[in-house]
C-alpha cells in the first residue's frame, strides 16, 4: 500500500531531559500509531553516561500525535538532537 495522503507525527507532551554537562545527544525512536515512544537508542552523545539515562529516561515518557498514512495512524522513526 502506497502513502499517498500523510501527515508527520506532532509533538504533544515533550518535555526537554536536564543535561548535567554541555554538548548534545543524538536519540533515535519509533513513535508508536498509538503515539508512545518506542525502542529509544542514543546514536551520540556528550560523554556523559548519566546525562544519556536522563535522556532515555524523559524520551520514553513522550507522547505525539502520531504520523498518519492515508489517514491511518502508523508508526514513524524520529531522531532527536538534545543540547545544554
């Protein structure tokens, strides 16, 4: 099946993880049809390990308006960059 009408997915309740050092981190996810967070994995981040839990942590408690295809709601790959 084709995507021939779709929409991204909107942020509704993303509140931003306190980082303890500067830099960025990178976190990779699925956004669920259902709108939940899914499978997060950090790609990069500030050297910081703690900082990196933090941000799985808050990541995981998301929530979106999920990406619609035909006016379905489905599931999309988000990546995030999160910087102090």
């Amino acid at each position: 099946m084709s995507c021939q009408d779709s929409k991204d997915p909107e942020p509704l309740n993303t509140p931003a993880p306190l980082l303890n050092s500067k830099g960025s981190i990178v976190v990779n996810f699925i956004i669920g049809w259902n709108g939940q967070v899914y499978s997060p994995l950090i790609f990069t981040d500030n050297g910081n390990q703690k900082d990196s839990r933090e941000v799985l942590r808050i990541v995981k408690t998301w929530k979106y308006r999920p990406s619609k295809c035909n006016g379905i709601p489905s599931d999309s790959e988000a990546l995030v960059t999160i910087t102090q």
